[in-house]
C-alpha cells in the first residue's frame, strides 16, 4: 500500500514538474522577443542585428528613447491612439452590451438570423471592410478624425462583442431579472442594477478586446489619417522607416513604451478575465 502510494506521489510530482517546465517554456518564447527588443533599443548607432547575444550590450544608453521623446511627435501619437482605443471600447461595450441583452432575452423575428449574420461578419477578411468603411467614413465627411476612427473600429468590433456578451447573458438565471421586476423596478433597471453587475467578466473581456484590436490597428487607420498630427502610434512608428535607412533604435524603443498601456489595461482587468473564464465553465 505504502509502495502504491509513493508511486502515485512520484507520478503527480513528474507530471507537476513537466508542467511547470512546460509553463516556463512558453513564458521565456514569450518574453523572449520584448528582452530582443529593449536590447535593441539600448544599441549605440541604430544597429539592428548583433553578434553579441547579452541583453544589455556594450554601449547601451537610454539615447533611442530621449531622441524619440524630443524629436517626433511621438507623444501625440500615443496620446491619438489612447483618446481613440478608450472611446472605442467604451462605446463598443456600450452597443454590444444592449444588443447582446436583447439577442438573449426577447424572441423577435429575424434574431437567429441577426445572429448568424454577426457571426458571418467575423468570416470576412479585414482587408475587404477597408474600401466599405473608407467610403462610410468619407460620406460622412469624417476622414481624418477622431469620430470616423472610432465609428470604424467600433464597427468592427462590435459583433464579436456581442456574441460574447450574449454567450454570458444566457447563463445569467432569469429569475433574479423577475425578481426585480416584482419588487418594482423596471426592465431597465433590471438591466442595469443587477444584469450588469453579473456581468463584469464578460464585459470586461469585451472591452479588452476592444482596446487590444483598436490599440494595434494600422490598415484602417492608414486609409483614413492622413495628418501627421492625427497620427496613431502605428502610423508615426512606420514614418521611422525609410526607404534607405530606418531608425531601430528609436523604432524599438516606441515598441516598447506602446506596450505599457495595454500591459497595464491587461494587469488592471485580469481579475475579472479569471473569474470569466472559471465561472464560464461551471454552468449547468
């Protein structure tokens, strides 16, 4: 008995330990390319390939990014991509978090194909929506601003979101909305005062993919910016490529100071993408 149970603890000490390797394995491919890139933004002279392999290298100095700072637009840049990742998340989670609740609890002709037809949106390549939104945002005389980027990526944003927020609806127990509307609050209300609440994983995971798909967005925005000063960062870091030279070091230290917001965004939320993804899995 003795012996079984010290194989059976050796066992689950070997797969804990493949585990584990397996865990830090895919945490260093991960890591791996950012340490890359914050040594190249330390490189004296713009160099970009390196015999040496060490992440500090000789010479390293913070030159890339105070040049970067001082002689580029870079912060406005950033400050354009923030203004229109946050609205476009908050306005995307906005629009998909009603939708999602009338998909989930009204019965109304044409909401299996409403559905479907979101769904068929996400099989469409993204480089097919660029002529349509290009001219929806020209019609509406919103080229080169704020408000046509927003509408654009909330555009495309939206019927993922809604399809997740839907998702998680359906396992919110209808009877706490009828409860509600007992004791006299409204259908509004319900909605609001305890459909929402409930919902703070699934909204949450929304708005992160809102931020994320805006955050990193080029093709639609290089149709519709053509200002410098309305640049996104991913617009104002490929005007550091030139046709004979390109600027490494300060093109990899803008890469990694665009990663602080969506690392923070990413930290900020990942309580509420947990308890998602645990309470997602347990219905039934």
């Amino acid at each position: 008995m003795h012996d079984g149970k010290r194989a059976r603890g050796m066992k689950g000490t070997a797969r804990n330990l493949l585990i584990h390797l397996a865990v830090i394995a895919a945490a260093f491919v991960c890591v791996y390319p950012l340490l890359r890139m914050f040594s190249v933004s330390l490189r004296p002279g713009d160099k970009l390939f390196s015999a040496d392999l060490s992440l500090i290298p000789a010479g390293a100095s913070f030159r890339a990014y105070s040049d970067l700072l001082r002689d580029t637009m870079f912060l406005r840049w950033l400050w354009n991509s923030l203004v229109i990742t946050t609205a476009t998340s908050f306005m995307g989670v906005s629009l998909a978090s009603t939708a999602a609740y009338a998909f989930s609890r009204f019965r109304f002709p044409g909401r299996r194909s409403g559905m479907l037809l979101l769904l068929a949106s996400q099989m469409i390549p993204a480089g097919m929506l660029i002529l349509p939104l290009f001219l929806m945002i020209m019609k509406m005389g919103l080229m080169n601003t704020y408000l046509g980027m927003i509408i654009a990526y909330s555009v495309s944003s939206l019927p993922f979101s809604i399809w997740i927020l839907k998702g998680y609806y359906d396992t919110i127990p209808r009877s706490l909305e009828e409860a509600a509307l007992v004791d006299g609050t409204s259908r509004v209300g319900a909605f609001w005062r305890v459909v929402l609440p409930l919902s703070t994983p699934a909204l949450s995971i929304a708005f992160l993919f809102n931020f994320t798909a805006a955050w990193n967005e080029y093709l639609v925005a290089r149709v519709v910016l053509f200002s410098a000063k309305q640049y996104t960062w991913t617009l104002g870091l490929f005007e550091l490529q030139g046709q004979y030279i390109t600027q490494w070091g300060m093109f990899a230290a803008g890469s990694m100071l665009v990663t602080l917001p969506v690392l923070a965004v990413f930290l900020y939320s990942s309580k509420w993408l947990i308890s998602g993804l645990t309470l997602g899995g347990i219905k039934g």
